[in-house]
C-alpha cells in the first residue's frame, strides 16, 4: 500500500506494511525490519552525500563542506546569523528569532547536514540535507493510507446513502440526510472495513501510495538560477527529474522529485558506521557479518532511488525556518486539518512507528503486534509499549 522510494528492497517493506496492517507478523520479520531499516538509513546517507557533492560543485565550482547536525536550532541559527543580503523584513525576522529563540522549536529533531560552499575562510551557507526521522516517517506513511482508507469508508457510505434512497423510492439527489444520518452511515461502513481487516479480508487499495522525500536537500539559490540548476541535474550520470512543482503565495519554493542511480559500488567502499554496527550487535549480529550483509543488501536492491531538492532564495529559505511558514508550524497545522479522525488513523501511525522503533530496540523476538488496526487504545497503552520495546519499567 505504501512504496518508500528513497529506500532499496523497498516492494519488501511494501509487503511487510500491508500485512501488518492485518496483524500478520512473520518469523523472518525480527530479523529482516532491522537490516530493511538501518541498512537503508546508511545507504541514503551516503548517496545524499554523494548526489550533493555532485551537484553542488557543478552549481557553485567548489567542493561542499558538509556539517551533521542533530536539532533544527543548529540550521536556525546558521540561517539568521550571516545573511547574504538584508532588508526591513530580514532584519525584523533576525531579531525576532534573536529575542525569543524559545519560540521557534529549536530542539526538534533533525538527522542531517549543513551544505557550505566557497573558497573563501568562511565558506557560504548553501543549505541543507535531511534523512526523514522515523517517527515523522510513520506519520507521513499512515496519513497517506489512512487517507485512502477514508475515501473507501465515505464511498462505502455514499452507497448507504444511495440504498436508503432507493427503498424511499426516491433519487439520491432528493435525499435529506440529517447530520446524525450522516454519521450513523459513516460509522456503519467504518465498522464494516474494519471488520474485514480483522478477518483479513483484503481491501482493495489499488496503486500503491508513494513517499518520495525520505531523502532531501534544500539550496539556497535565487529564482533566477533555477535554469542553471536543471541544466546541471541533466548533466549528472544516473539522475533525471521526475516532477517539479512550484509553490507560491504563503510558502514560495521549487520542489523537485529526483531519480537518482547512485554509484554503489564506490559508496560501499566506506566502512559501516559505528552506531549501526552497535545496533546490530544489541539484535545478536556479528559485525563482520552486518557488513557483509549489507554490502549484498546494496547490491540486489534497486538501481535507483528518489530523493527531494527544495529550492527557494535567502528571504524565503528564512521565512521557513523561522517566518510566516515555518516548517514545524505547518506540521501542526496538518495533523489539525485532518479530515479522518477514527482511532484507526492513530492505530496505523501506532503500528508504523512500532516498526521503526523495533528496528532500534534490543529486542530480538517479534511474534505478535502490540497494536491492531481494529482495536482501540489510549496514548498511555502505545506509550508503555515503547517502555517495554526498551526496557524501561512502566510507572
């Protein structure tokens, strides 16, 4: 139901979602989820490092230097501390950001890099990748199901609707639906979907859903180079533009889904990093063996992956991070507008972020799921399942 194609083997993960989605967990899933999910994080660090590098120095003529970062306030303040030009409005959002730093979410979590090019002693701030965090990942993948679900529950309640005016002898259009009708209706076709989950009965979901921006980089580069920027990308070996889609008015920025064929055997030359390696051990794995996993992981996955390029100029790249659309502002806003609101939207994203987090956990044994799509649960239940993924006593 949802393809991640920032991530090799990812018609593997595809499968493992959708059958737990009916609660069926395999033997192999304990042992394949942490290689599906760690192996993937290393190989996308390493192509986005690689694809940036690239694609900076044919944009800029110099090799990028690239910082990690852990929180956005690192980015933030790289951001307002060198603006390449100013005017009232940067000035305003400079102090703004300077006076009340508390204001604009500097500890959110945030695994990437800062990208500066230049010759010079302090070379320019150029932006920025990121490698979506896990949690926001299971966000993403289960708004997007959950939302398809929601337009089969509607549909399905339509046709309710339309039964109800036949045996009145009437035409649908004359119909009058109370609100309480409308609900009743609804909740009925609901029950009816979940009921089949339960039973495991397959519910048609058609193409599968795509989540193309696991991988992204965001530059800093006005409008008017936005030629110059294509001209490169069609330039680079293995990479060719899919979609560009510009937006404008509250937020203005250029998106770019990218399809990228990154060298693999170069990029397996670097060693695993410690942290994954550590991970692997916790799960019972021999080191020298995680390599050599995953070097073959490497090579029978795709030949290609997609990754996102965001690109706005200075002004506006601030007005994103600390402005009128600022990204972490409309995250909220998102989850607010949320149409669907069932416990089986938060059930879906309870069951995605599980998955992430066993990948992470020293647990080695997977044989039944703490969370079923059907059943409903408060936060408190979800949160005490991470506890225990962890071993952290419950309070």
């Amino acid at each position: 139901m949802i393809r991640i194609n920032s991530y090799l083997h990812r018609e593997e993960l595809l499968e493992i979602i959708r059958r737990w989605m009916y609660s069926d967990v395999h033997p192999a899933d304990a042992a394949r989820i942490p290689r599906l999910v760690h192996f993937n994080q290393a190989y996308i660090a390493r192509y986005l490092r690689e694809f940036a590098a690239r694609l900076c120095g044919g944009l800029f003529g110099a090799e990028p230097v690239f910082r990690p970062v852990t929180v956005k306030g690192e980015l933030k303040d790289c951001l307002a501390a060198r603006p390449p030009y100013r005017n009232e409005r940067i000035d305003q959002l400079i102090r703004d950001y300077t006076a009340f730093p508390g204001h604009y979410f500097r500890e959110t979590p945030f695994h990437g890099w800062l990208v500066f090019v230049g010759r010079e002693d302090e070379p320019a701030f150029a932006g920025s990748m990121r490698i979506k965090r896990d949690r926001r990942l299971a966000e993403k993948a289960a708004r997007r199901i959950t939302g398809r679900i929601f337009d089969r529950i509607r549909a399905h309640a339509d046709q309710l609707a339309e039964a109800r005016a036949r045996r009145l002898g009437i035409q649908p259009g004359q119909l009058v639906t109370t609100p309480e009708d409308m609900r009743d209706e609804f909740l009925r076709a609901e029950a009816r979907l979940l009921e089949n989950l339960r039973h495991g009965q397959a519910i048609e979901d058609g193409e599968p859903l795509a989540i193309n921006d696991v991988a992204g980089l965001k530059l800093i580069l006005p409008g008017e180079r936005l030629g110059e920027l294509e001209s490169v990308l069609a330039s680079m070996d293995g990479c060719s533009v899919l979609e560009k889609e510009q937006h404008t008015g509250h937020y203005n920025a250029v998106n770019y889904i990218v399809r990228l064929e990154p060298p693999r055997e170069a990029l397996l030359a670097e060693p695993l990093s410690a942290g994954v390696v550590e991970i692997l051990k916790r799960k019972g794995e021999d080191p020298e063996a995680a390599a050599r996993e995953f070097a073959a992981f490497v090579r029978a996955g795709e030949p290609d992956v997609h990754l996102e390029i965001i690109v706005s100029d200075y002004q506006e790249t601030l007005e994103s991070e600390i402005g009128r659309c600022m990204h972490e502002d409309r995250i909220i806003e998102q989850r607010l507008r949320r149409e669907y609101r069932g416990s089986m939207v938060k059930n879906m994203e309870y069951l995605l972020e599980y998955l992430f987090a066993f990948a992470a956990s020293p647990r080695r044994e997977l044989e039944t799921l703490p969370v079923k799509l059907w059943d409903r649960y408060l936060p408190d239940y979800f949160d005490g399942v991470l506890k225990e993924l962890y071993g952290i006593p419950g309070t």
